[in-house]
C-alpha cells in the first residue's frame, strides 16, 4: 500500500485544540458565545472529515492512504520521531465517528448544561477530548498515539469529574485513572518491544519488521499482551472494568461521547491496528479473545442487576465492546466486523445516552429506573429514538445492531473447532441476555405505571436535545445495512487490515442458521423480560429477598471488592510498611532492638522522625553492602 | 621549576562567579545595610549573567586545564550552563521579598530576644546571596573536576554553604537548624568516605587524575582489589549526594526543613552537579570496571526508584512528597549512568536539563500558597486550590505532569530518551523497574492534581500570595521551558548531542 501525502489533516486537530485554548484562555468574556464556538470548531472538523473522505473515495483502493509530516518531534542519536499524520481507510472511519457523533453531542449539550454556569469551560474540555481522540486515530506511530492516549486520559478525567461538587465524583476519577495507568505500562512496554526489536515506532515500520521476519514469536506475543494490557484498561475491559460504571458521574453527554461512542474504543482501535502484530503472534491473539469473551458475559450479567439507567448502560457498553474485541480476536475476518459494530454501536449508544439524559432532565436528574415508568406518553420523541437503538442493539432486523453482531456470531462460529462453538455459544448467550437487560430498561422506563417522585413533572426536552437524538437514531436504523451491504466495510478496509485478503474459513454453520440461532435467543431474552416485567408492578425500591446470585450482580460482580482485597489494601499496607521502615526499624535495629525503644523514641519525639544517627547507620549498611558486592563480583 | 600553566580564559565561568562570591561577603561587611540588598543581588545577578557569557563564548573548548586536574570540554559546559540557568532562577526566588523566607540573623538562637528584635526591626542580613555564589561555583567545579582531589574540593565548595543555608529558615527555625545539621553531618560521613575511597584508588593507580586511572585500569585490568574497594567508597559518597537509596534518608528532611527558595535551588543545582561529576566518574574515569559497578548501580537504581515512589504516596507534607519525587528522579537518572553509552550520556544531560526547570518551577509554586503565618505545606490544606487559584493551579499541574513524565512535557522527553538508552545498551530489567516506577509516581501526582481540583476548598485562611516579578518570571521561564521541550525538543536535544563529548 503506497502513501501519497496530505497537507490538510492537521486542520482536523487544530481546529477544535485552538477553539478549546481559546474558550480556557479566554475567560469569562467568552461566557455567552462559549458553547456555538465550541460547537463550530467540532463541527468544522467534521466538514473536515467529510472532504477527506472524499478526497479518499476518489483515490485508488490501494493507495488511499495519505500522511502528512508535522515536525521532527525526537531525534535522539540513530533514533528519530516524527510528529507525522496518517489518515487511511481505519482512520477515516474513526475520525468520522468522533467529529460526526461529536458535533451532534455538542449540540445537544448547548440545551443539557444550558444552567451551568460553567458551560464555556465544558466546551473547552469537549473540544480538547475530540482534539485528542483525534491525535490518537491519526498518529502514525505507537508514540504519536501515546500522545492522544494520555490526552483523551487527560480529558476524559476533566470531563468526569466536571461536576465536582461530590467526593464521589472524585474518587470516579481516579478510579478510571488507576485503571488508565496500569493500561498505559503496557502501553509503554509495547512502545519499547517495538523499538528493541524493529528499531521502529511508526505502524509502517513495525509491520516491515515483522514481515522481514525480525522478531522472534515470544517478543510479538509479548508485545501482542502489553498491547491488550493497554486496551483492556482503556476499553474497561476485564479485569479492568470497574472504573466504568463510576465514570457515569460525569455529565451524561460526556457518558454518550466518551464512555459509549469514542474513548472506550480506543483499545479496539489499537488492537485493529496492530492487525500486523495480531495475526503473527497467535498466543496473545488468545488472550484478546479470551478477554472479548469474559467481558462480553460479565457486562452483560451486571446490566441485568442496575437500577440505575446510566449504569446500566455503562454495563452494556462493557459488553458491547467485548463483543468488538473477541472479533479483532479471530484475526483477519474479524477486524472489519468489530470495526462495523463499533461504528454501529457509536450510533445507537450514543443515541440512547442521550437519550437517558433527555429523561434525567425532564426527571430532575434522577437516574433510578425504579422512579420512572410510563414515560413514552409525556416523552414521545425520547421514547421514539430511545426505542429505535433498543431494536439497534439487541439485534433486530434491520437495525444496524443487527448486522454488526450477526456478523460477529458468524465469524465466532467459524473460528474453528471447539474454540469456534465456546465462542458462537458464548456470543449467542450474551444476545440473549442483552436482550433481557434491554427489554428491561424499556419496560422500567417508558411502560408500566408512574412510579414518579412527586416533585417530578416530565416534559419532553427542547428541540436542541431531541434533534441530535432523532439523527443518531436514524443512524441506528440504517447504518447497518449501509456498512454491510455488497461487505462495503469490509471491502474499503481490507487494505488496511487484511492485506493478504484471506479467504473465508469454512463455514461450520451456514449464516441462515447462525442468524436464526441469534434471533432464537434473543427471542428468548425479550420473553424473560417480559414476562417478569411487564405484568407485575416494579416496586419502588430494589427488592432485597434476591438470591446470593442477582446480590452478586448488583455488586458489579463483587469487581470493587476483589480489586480492595487483592490490590487497594495489600497496596497500602505495603506502603505503610515501607514508609514505617524507612522511619523506625532502622532506628530500632541501632538502639538496640526491641518495641520498648521504639515506643519511647515515638514518644520522645513525635514530631520528628528522623533520627541522625540511624540515617548514618543506613548509610553505613549500605557501604558495606557496596563493598560486599563488588568484591563479589570480582571473585 | 616552571610555574604552571594556568587557562584564565576557559575557566572564567567558575573564577567570575567565585569572584563575586568573594565580592558579597565583602558587601555584607562593609557596605552599609541600607544598600546591602540591592549591591548582593546585582552582584549575583550579574555574575551569573557574565559567568554563562563567558560560557557561551568558550562553547567549543574542549581541553585539560590547570594541569589536568580540571577538564573543560563538551560535557563541562552543557552541565555548568544548566548549573547557571538553574542558580540564576534559584537567586530569583532567594532575592524575593515579598515572603521573608530567610531568617533575619541567622547567628541568633531561635527564639530569642535578639532574634525577635532583629526581626521587628526588618535587619535583614543578606549572606544568603554569597553562600548560593559558592555553591553555585563548587557545582560548576564539581563536573568539571577532571582529579580526585578537585573533586573533592568542590564537593565541600559546593556541601558547606548549602548546609548553611538549609538552616536559614524563618519559619520553624528548630526545623530547619536540625535539617542543617543533620545534612552536614551526613554530609561529612559520607565526604570520609568519599576521601578514603579517593585514597584506596590512588593506592592502586598511582595518580589522582582521571587519565591516570583510567589508564592504569586498562594497563592493570582492573581486577585489582583495593582499586574496587576504592570505587566503591567513592560510589557512596556520589550516591549520597544524589540522593540514591540507601543514602537518601537526608533528603526529605532537609527538603522539607530548609527555606523553600533553598530547596528548589539545591533540588536542581544540587542534582545536576552531583550527576555530573558522576557521569565523568563512571563513564571516563572507571568506564573499563563497568562490569563491577554496573550490577550495583542497578540494584540501586530499582531500589531508589521503588522507594521514591511508594513512600511519596504515604506523604502529607508537599515538600517531603517533592523530595520522595525527587528521590525516584535519582533512579531515573541513574539508568542514563548505567546504560554507559553516547545516547546515555545525552539522555541523562538532557534529563538533568528538562528536570532542572520542572523542579523549580514546583517548588516556586510551594512557595505561593500561603497563610497568615507563612507557607501551607500540608497537602489537605492544598485541597481546593483548583477553585480559587485556576492559574496557580494550573500552573502546578503542568508541572506535576512534567514531574510524572505525561508527554508533552520535558518530563516525558528526559524519560523517553534516558529509557531507551539504556533499553538499547540491555539493560532491560532497569528499564521495566522504570516504566513501573513511572506509573506508580504519576498515581501520586495526579492526586495532588484531583486534590486541587475535584475537592472543595477548606476555608482555614490558605490562599495563593501574589508574588513579585521575580518570582513570576522564575514560575513562568520554568512553565514555558516545561512545555516547550515537551512539545518541541528538537533545539535542545540537538544542542546537548553536538556538545556533549569528553576532552579525551
């Protein structure tokens, strides 16, 4: 694949950076206009896109990726890096996803922060997230998407704890930070696998290495697993997910933008990416499926538990994402399917965010699906697109879900042997349960009888809100057959991530069957939910007579309790011990030894701790240990 | 007997800076106290300014001077140019006035009448301004010391004023006096030990000078006992001042004790010069024993990167977690020894150089936030800072990113290169320790940073001073440097790769 060049992508990322300087350094004089500017820059960057687009449709198949050279960013003795664009056929697809789904969400939030008197700075935080997010699909090299990796981080921990009025806000923040970090040591090691072993950080360069054979399998498997470690935290993927279902704290545009349609993917764009990595490194392609599969069930079963509307769909978007990612899972076949469904699931997701915050807003910011109920009358037009991404997502034809995840179970089957019917059987109970969590979502929320606080007078949102609303559910019902039809997607990104244009693998069951499977169970899903939710009344608050199994489920899967046992409390215990070694032990060993003398050196001095005369029996512990070791070595 | 030669001109950085040194202690005897302020600082100011002239002027030298004891090339100039940079920012926060930072006599018993009365009646000395000149001469001595004895002469030219003026501090005066005892007498320990290597080395070497013993490893093969024991001892003297563990129990004491001003200047000056001297040491003195100290310096570059970086989770007191920070730093740095290669030598330049600024920049910053009976070291306290101080606030966040190594800051260039130096020279179990070390730091900065934005300010009289020009233009040089060399490192990284080469 040749690379013509482009001077024109950098306007994709200045505009909505420079807007969001602009908005921060500009203070409250810019507080009645904050939020058009904002919206503008996000929507001339989608203007952006779309001429690039079709700038690459008018390009042959194969040479329709472009760079642009920004300016020598590293050059360190034999090792250079550049700050260089890549806009191809991958790119194209997020870049459209997050300007478009984007500018739709920042209209809709000129109505939703409408009284907040920080709304300007709100702006600016948006702008700088699309910014970043953009910086991420378009840099060229592992270290240029390191870059937008810690700024969508940097962003996205602005934007969730906006509203910080909560300490719980805060600690929803860092919790997502934690889980970032330890994504991004692996995001680090990958950056360091790649430059040992190719001497190369850029995607081209790595790809050429592996294809000139240079590293050997265990270095690609290891840098394969860093690569997962980093999308598993970034995609809240087990067994990073908990931070996601916390991250709801956050306004609920910022949940649609961030959390449903563009961050939390990043970890599939990054394995699609890296498809060169993936198909030679089989071991680590494993764990992505394995990884895929587990998140898929565990999103799934916590989305039946959630009372609360946002968690519940934070759940679902878990879930939906480990479907993407089993899919980049099983190789060549699988990458345009994932890609499908993410750009799918962008739409109605997105949607039906929105959508719950349509409903927060008319409900006094209540979330508790319990205080909800026959909502579709007062709120036709949430009711109407909110319902339109329901049928997106649980797959029923022809909504775009449909077609996104059919494929999925498709490719899941044909995987092959055993792992092909785990895999099918697994995405196949997922459906279901998606469907059951789903039906139960609407029911609780638009049908039934009002279950309303009495201060709660639900009107249906003004038409900034709504008209975003209806567009993202106009592309939850056509995108779909758009992408899929005559394999469009897959066609336009073979290049990319299936240059060798593998042939299908054989067919365990033919797709008339998997669709009919799929339609079987979600058939199933629905009928539960109905049954146990349509007929009886939805008490008020969560009935606490439940089996030990739905208690599990609330807990989010008891996550936040094993993450306190196994890593929070042996975390601090150990920096407890360490910093009380570093303050009393070496004292106690000089005095002496014993707890008599370091309970009266506490006592003696409690306000210092440090002791000059242990300080210099360290030091001399450590000279001894430096002369033992070096003599040592030199027997 | 000829008398020898001595190179005026190529060492007129460090005798204009020692010169005016010598000039300020005059000022402080004889001038009156009316103009003492003024003439100190002009004198400061312009000697740093004449002295980095003078350096820039001499940039291409690269030669032995005054008898091979001192080695003026590449390497030299990038570290003295950093140690004038960062002094003259450090002179700027010392000369700010605004905050009496420093103790009005310091010969006064804390407590006292005549303190209170020197106090009252605003006698404010100002020896500080000759001490920092010292100190800023022996770190530029201290990496350009090219013998043993040099070397140590400007280790102690550089060690007593900064003991001096560590206990300079107005507030919590028994603090800060027991911090200055307790540096200079760890300082003295680990100064015997230094010596007595010194004296194991020349044993064996006979010659003090770097060439001598670098030849006579290369002659001898090095395997020679006394010579290792030499190096050792040598090591630990080094490591102390670095703040390496375990020699770094000193540092959040004295960081946290000493007058913030002072500890921003000795935080960068001190790191700078220290890792210069070593980078002489380890790369063109004993570079032939490299595979006896390699094994040590790794070991105690993981251990001080672990115990920088966990115990500073377990800190209250922001500048006892800017010392931890500055801890885990010293392990960072010590990759770059480590990897023992051209792209170390630069990387850990470049390192010292990004820091440097960073590490100004924070504690200029600590200086700022302030309540009625001086700074608000207690990072509760810090809470909230976000709200009321945006730019302050922000401000610090960059350079706690910096500190945590985010990219596009300085931190994240200094990082990348010094890890991948020494990932390239194999010395990958160094670098994983690193890249771990990374992530946990950056967990206690960005508390900090959740701290001052995501919780509600306590209303307990904390607020942000508004500082003189002086210390605005030191807060800003160090923000601008931050991200400029993060965003576009180019300039700098190319400058410090065609400088840096020994005098051979």
């Amino acid at each position: 694949m040749s690379l013509g060049t482009s001077d024109t992508l950098v306007y994709l990322i200045a505009i909505p950076l420079f807007s969001s300087a602009f908005l921060l350094l500009g203070g409250r004089a810019l507080d009645r206009v904050g939020h058009l500017i904002g919206t503008a820059a996000s929507a001339s960057s989608f203007v952006v896109a779309l001429i690039e687009l079709n700038k690459m449709l008018g390009r042959d198949a194969e040479s329709r990726g472009v760079t642009q050279h920004l300016f020598t960013w590293i050059n360190v003795g034999s090792f250079q890096i550049d700050a260089t664009l890549l806009l191809d056929q991958l790119s194209i697809c997020f870049v459209l996803l997050i300007t478009g789904v984007g500018t739709l969400i920042h209209i809709y939030s000129i109505s939703y922060m409408a009284h907040d008197i920080d709304r300007r700075r709100f702006f600016a935080f948006l702008n700088l997230f699309i910014a970043a997010m953009l910086l991420l699909v378009l840099g060229n090299s592992y270290l240029n998407l390191y870059v937008g990796w810690e700024g969508v981080g940097l962003a996205s921990y602005l934007l969730i704890g906006f509203w910080n009025q909560k300490p719980t806000y805060a600690t929803a923040a860092k919790k997502a930070f934690v889980a970032n970090r330890v994504g991004d040591v692996g995001l680090s090691l990958a950056v360091m696998i790649a430059f040992v072993q190719f001497g190369a950080v850029t995607f081209d360069g790595v790809a050429k290495g592996i294809e000139a054979g240079s590293a050997s399998s265990t270095a690609l498997n290891a840098m394969g697993a860093a690569i997962l470690l980093a999308a598993v935290g970034k995609s809240a993927q087990f067994p990073l997910q908990a931070w996601l279902g916390d991250a709801m704290a956050g306004p609920t545009p910022v949940s649609a933008l961030i959390h449903a349609a563009t961050m939390v993917t990043a970890g599939v764009y990054l394995i699609s990416r890296s498809n060169f990595v993936f198909d030679n490194a089989p071991t680590a392609q494993l764990l992505v499926v394995i990884v895929g599969a587990v998140t898929l069930l565990f999103g799934a079963v916590i989305g039946m538990a959630k009372d609360d509307i946002k968690k519940a769909l934070a759940a679902s978007t878990m879930s939906q994402i480990g479907y993407m990612i089993l899919a980049t899972g099983l190789g060549p076949a699988g990458y345009a399917f994932a890609m499908m469904h993410l750009l799918t699931h962008g739409f109605f997701k997105a949607g039906m965010f929105l959508g719950a915050g349509s409903v927060m807003h008319g409900m006094n910011d209540e979330v508790d699906m319990r205080k909800y109920g026959a909502l579709r009358k007062v709120m036709p037009i949430t009711f109407a697109t909110f319902g339109l991404g329901y049928l997106a997502i649980i797959g029923i034809p022809p909504f775009a879900g449909f077609y996104s995840k059919d494929k999925i179970i498709e490719t899941a089957f044909n995987a092959g042997g055993s792992k092909g019917i785990i895999l099918g059987c697994v995405t196949l109970l997922g459906a279901a349960i998606t469907a059951f969590y789903m039906t139960r979502v609407m029911l609780m929320t638009f049908f039934g009888t009002k279950r309303w606080d009495s201060a709660a007078h639900p009107h249906e949102s003004p038409w900034l809100m709504t008209v975003p609303m209806i567009l993202l559910s106009i592309g939850s019902i056509t995108t779909g057959f758009i992408f899929s039809n005559g394999d469009r997607l897959k066609n336009f990104l073979a290049p990319v991530v299936d240059k060798h244009h593998h042939e299908h693998e054989t067919e365990l069951l033919a797709p008339i069957v998997v669709t009919g499977l799929a339609m079987f169970a979600v058939a199933i899903g629905i009928s539960i939910a109905l049954a146990k939710y349509s007929r009886k009344t939805i008490p008020a608050s969560a009935p606490t007579d439940v089996t030990v199994w739905t208690k599990i489920a609330r807990r989010d899967l008891l996550q936040d309790d094993f993450n306190e046992t196994v890593f929070m409390r042996p975390g601090q215990s150990l920096t407890r011990v360490l910093a009380f070694l570093d303050k009393r032990v070496v004292d106690g060993a000089v005095s002496g030894v014993g707890a008599m003398t370091l309970r009266l050196a506490g006592d003696l001095r409690k306000t210092q701790t440090g002791y000059v005369r242990s300080y210099a029996l360290l030091i001399l512990l450590g000279t001894v240990a430096i002369l033992a070791a070096i003599l040592v070595v030199t027997v | 007997m000829n008398a020898p030669n001595i190179e005026y001109g190529i060492l007129g950085p460090i005798l204009i800076v020692l010169a005016a040194a010598l000039i300020g202690v005059l000022i402080e005897a004889f001038v009156s106290r009316r103009y003492r302020y003024i003439l100190q600082t002009g004198t400061a100011f312009a000697a740093v300014a004449l002295a980095f002239l003078q350096l820039v002027l001499i940039r291409q030298t690269s030669s032995k001077a005054a008898v091979s004891s001192m080695s003026i090339d590449g390497v030299t100039i990038v570290l003295q140019g950093s140690v004038l940079i960062f002094g003259f920012l450090g002179l700027l926060l010392i000369a700010e006035r605004g905050f009496q930072s420093f103790t009005a006599q310091a010969a006064a018993i804390p407590g006292s009448n005549e303190e209170q009365k020197a106090l009252v009646s605003g006698l404010q000395q100002t020896e500080v301004f000759p001490l920092t000149l010292f100190a800023i001469s022996g770190a530029m001595l201290f990496p350009a010391a090219n013998d043993l004895l040099t070397l140590f002469v400007s280790l102690e030219v550089l060690s007593l004023p900064l003991y001096l003026m560590a206990g300079l501090s107005q507030r919590r005066r028994l603090l800060s006096q027991e911090a200055a005892l307790k540096y200079f007498l760890l300082g003295a320990f680990s100064s015997a030990f230094f010596l007595f290597g010194s004296a194991f080395i020349y044993g064996q070497a006979g010659s003090t000078t770097f060439d001598g013993i670098r030849k006579s490893i290369v002659e001898s093969g090095g395997s020679d006992q006394f010579l290792l024991v030499g190096l050792a001892l040598l090591t630990v003297g080094l490591l102390f001042k670095v703040s390496a563990a375990p020699f770094h129990a000193w540092t959040p004491d004295v960081y946290q004790g000493s007058p913030t001003p002072v500890t921003a200047f000795m935080a960068a000056v001190t790191k700078v010069a220290a890792f210069g001297a070593a980078i002489r040491i380890y790369y063109f003195a004993v570079g032939g024993l490299v595979w006896s100290w390699r094994p040590i310096l790794i070991a105690i570059s993981i251990v001080t990167m672990a115990i920088g970086t966990v115990i500073a989770i377990a800190q209250k007191d922001i500048k006892r977690v800017l010392a931890y920070s500055a801890i885990a730093h010293s392990g960072f740095l010590l990759t770059g020894i480590i990897a023992l290669s051209k792209d170390g030598l630069n990387a850990t330049l470049i390192y010292l150089f990004t820091y440097g600024f960073t590490t100004i920049g924070t504690f200029a910053i600590v200086t700022l936030v302030r309540d009625s009976g001086g700074e608000v070291s207690d990072l509760n306290r810090w809470a909230g800072l976000g709200k009321r101080s945006p730019l302050v606030a922000g401000t610090f966040t960059l350079f706690l990113l910096g500190l945590a190594g985010i990219p596009l800051t300085s931190g994240f260039v200094g990082k990348f290169a010094i890890f991948t130096a020494a990932y390239k020279s194999g010395n990958i179990s160094v670098v994983v320790a690193g890249v771990l070390a990374s992530a946990i730091a950056a967990f206690f900065y960005i508390r900090i940073i959740v701290m001052m934005y995501f919780s509600d300010p306590v209303e307990d009289g904390t607020s942000v001073v508004i500082p003189s020009a002086m210390t605005v233009a030191t807060i800003a040089i160090c923000a601008v440097a931050t991200l400029v060399m993060g965003i576009y490192p180019q300039p700098v990284i190319s400058a410090i790769n065609s400088l840096a080469f020994f005098a051979g």
